[in-house]
C-alpha cells in the first residue's frame, strides 16, 4: 500500500492492550461488558467518530477506528473502562493505518491469539461490526477491511491446520483437567457461567470427558437450561450455588463479570477442590488460595499449557501469513481504487456540465435537435473518457499521486474532501 491518508480529515488506528504485556489483572481494568461497549460507542458518536470498532475479550481490549490522534481513541476507552490512560500507557499498542490494517488481520486469523490458531476472537470481530454499522460507526473501509479479515481467517482454518489441537481457553481447560485429575468421568463438575466461553467449555467437557455428572448455574437459569438441554445436563438454581460448590470437585467459574463472583467464604466443603477461572476480568477472588483444598488456575495459565500439536501447528504460519498477504494486497488494491475514486467522479461532473453547455448551444442552432440522441451520445463519450482516466490510474507503472495532480489541474477540479 502506498503512503497516503486513508482519509484527508483523520487517520486509521488500531489502539489496545493484550495479555503480550498486561497481566489478567491489568486486562480486566479494561474489559468492556455490554453495557460499556454501547456506551463508548455512542460517546464516539457525540465525538464525531466516523467509524470504529471495538473487541474485548478474555485476552484483549481492542478499538479499531478513525480519529486526528490516537488519544481520542483512548480516551473513549479509558472513559467506559476502570483503567486510567496511564495505566493504559504502561502495557498499550498503537498502530496507524498500514500497520493497524495488518494488526488486525493477524488478530482476526489467530495468529496473535494467546493460544495459536484460536478463532474465537473472529466471531467477536463480527458482531462488534454489526454493533457499529447498527449505531452509524461503520463506514465503507471499515466494514471492507473487517470482511477482508474474516475472508482470510476462512481460509486459513480451511487451508491449513493451524487450528488443531488445543485452540481455545476451553479446550485447554479440558486438557489440563485431564491432565491433573485422575477418574475425570467420575468427579463432580460445576460450571458456573454460560456466556460464550462456559458454553464451549461444556461442549469440550462433554464431548472428551465422558461425565455425566455435570451441573450448570447460572444467574439467568432459562440460559443455563437451554445448554443444558442440548447436552442432557443438570441445572441448578443460582441460589443454590454454596451447596452445589460443597458437592464438586471441579468448579468451572467463567460468569464474565465485572468483580468476583467467587471467594473463600462460599467455599464450606473440605475437599479437594479445582478452580479454573476462566473470566476476565477475574471471578475468581485470590483469596481462595487461603484454604488448603483449593487450587486455583487462570486463563492466563492455561493458556500457557504447551500441547502436543503446538510445534505442529507452528510449522503453519508461513501459510497463514501467505493467505493473509494475498488477502490484504486484493484490499488494497481497492483502497487505491477509492483513492482516486472522488477525482474520477468530480471528472465526469465536469464533462457533464461541457456536455450540458455545449447541449444549450446545440439546441437553440438547432430547430430539428435530436434531444435523446445527443444525450446519448454525450453520456456515451463521458463514459468512455472516465473509464480511460481510471484504467491509467489502476496501471501499476504510473505514478497516482501525479497522475492525480495533473487530472485535477487540466480540468480545474476542487479538491475532494470526501473520505476515501
């Protein structure tokens, strides 16, 4: 991509932080919920932010989106978050156009994932662009570059096998439980949490360890009953979550909420208890570490976990990226076309209005002027002089910023100020 502005008025930013430098702690000071999404959203609105996107997930908080500096995109962040921008500073990314663009599709096709090949965060992706085009923040580049991502992230899961093995935090979970408890199928599982990740962890739970002897709570009950069903599983009432913890020997906590939602004092059974939290940011006080029969693991720990089919799975990013070049090069290759786009539409505005005059000149000379078929004619030849300016601008061997200079000089045109 040549250097240019992506648009005249602001540039294209990829602002965040990720568990690359921020601690779970750090990563849950800037976690959004719903609630904080759709407010950081209207607040760009009333800022006059052209389009933007924002992800937050157990491993990153992200805002992709067009501003004159980049600290106005995080300050739209630190504004809805708990973190202050200083803290922000001490862990935060900032990338601006060329870079942000290809940042984003190494996120969106697992590559910069915690754990390799992950595509969890490309449904995030998607359904935070659906939330932005829903609230007018989604303009043509933006909603171009993100299918461009999810084009690449298909293919790569599809062309190579970056995605096998342990991919996600709840397969990892799965694993390590296998690997640390002994007689899985016939322990005592609580998942407590049914948002995306408990989901996908009760799938994994079912589908590799066998149990029957899984229960779900959750604070919606109708949302833990619907999973439950699907995979023929016991559900309990919220209120009734300390008795079901003294009954388990696996507690699964992935409840996403904002502060714990477990701590030492739920905890009345002596057993041997594993805790795996799942959530950020954590639900899961620290304080249950204080009692002798409870482990507690983190995300951040499993996600750690080196299976078997990591070195394998390495061996597939050179493909990977070889998808990702030839995606971004076909994006690009349409970025420049809306580069010059505007000077080709103020070009045929232009032959439009000589065609017009010379139409009026015509017409009075004329008493037997054939209207329709002059029109046709001059529409035809307008047609033909844009297509032949804009077959120049795409030729690979010519220089756009001069070719563009010289169009918008011989023919006297405004400069555009229109978004490209």
């Amino acid at each position: 991509m040549q250097k240019y502005n992506i648009s005249r008025s602001s540039s294209f930013y990829a602002i965040g932080l990720s568990y690359k430098k921020a601690d779970a702690d750090i990563r849950g000071l800037f976690s959004l919920d719903e609630a904080s999404k759709l407010a950081l959203l209207c607040q760009a609105k009333e800022n006059d932010i052209e389009s933007l996107v924002v992800t937050s997930t157990c491993n990153r908080t992200e805002i992709y989106g067009f501003a004159q500096h980049p600290f106005q995109l995080i300050q739209l962040l630190c504004d809805n978050a708990r973190g202050t921008v200083e803290e922000f500073q001490e862990v935060a990314y900032i990338y601006k156009n060329k870079e942000a663009i290809a940042h984003m599709f190494r996120v969106g096709s697992g590559l910069d994932s915690q754990i390799l090949g992950d595509f969890e965060i490309i449904s995030q992706l998607k359904i935070s662009a659906k939330l932005s085009r829903k609230h007018g923040l989604l303009n043509h580049f933006t909603e171009r570059l993100v299918n461009a991502v999810i084009q690449a992230s298909k293919r790569i899961k599809t062309e190579t096998d970056i995605s096998s093995g342990a991919t996600s935090v709840s397969f990892a979970s799965v694993q390590y439980i296998f690997k640390n408890i002994e007689t899985v199928s016939d322990k005592n599982i609580l998942l407590f949490g049914t948002g995306k990740i408990g989901r996908n962890t009760c799938e994994n739970l079912v589908k590799h360890t066998q149990n029957k002897q899984i229960t779900l709570i959750n604070r919606t009950k109708t949302k833990a009953e619907q999973i439950a069903g699907k995979f023929n599983l016991l559900v309990r009432d919220y209120a009734n979550l300390q008795e079901e913890i003294s009954e388990s020997d696996i507690l699964i906590v992935a409840t996403g909420a904002q502060r714990p939602t477990i701590d030492k004092h739920i905890i009345q059974s002596e057993k041997p208890l594993l805790i795996l939290d799942l959530s950020i940011p954590k639900n899961v006080n620290e304080n249950v570490q204080e009692l002798e029969n409870v482990s507690l693991v983190h995300l951040d720990h499993l996600s750690q976990i080196t299976d078997e089919t990591l070195e394998a799975r390495k061996a597939h990013i050179p493909s990977a990226e070889i998808i990702i070049e030839e995606i971004k090069a076909e994006f690009n290759s349409w970025l420049e076309t809306r580069k010059f786009a505007p000077t080709i539409k103020a070009l045929k505005h232009k032959l439009s209005d000589f065609a017009t005059a010379e139409l009026d000149t015509q017409r009075k000379k004329n008493a037997d002027f054939n209207e329709a078929q002059a029109e046709l004619i001059s529409n035809n030849i307008i047609q033909k002089i844009t297509n032949h300016f804009a077959h120049h601008l795409k030729d690979d061997d010519v220089s756009t910023d001069d070719s563009l200079e010289l169009i918008k000089k011989v023919f006297q045109l405004e400069p555009s100020t229109k978004n490209v």
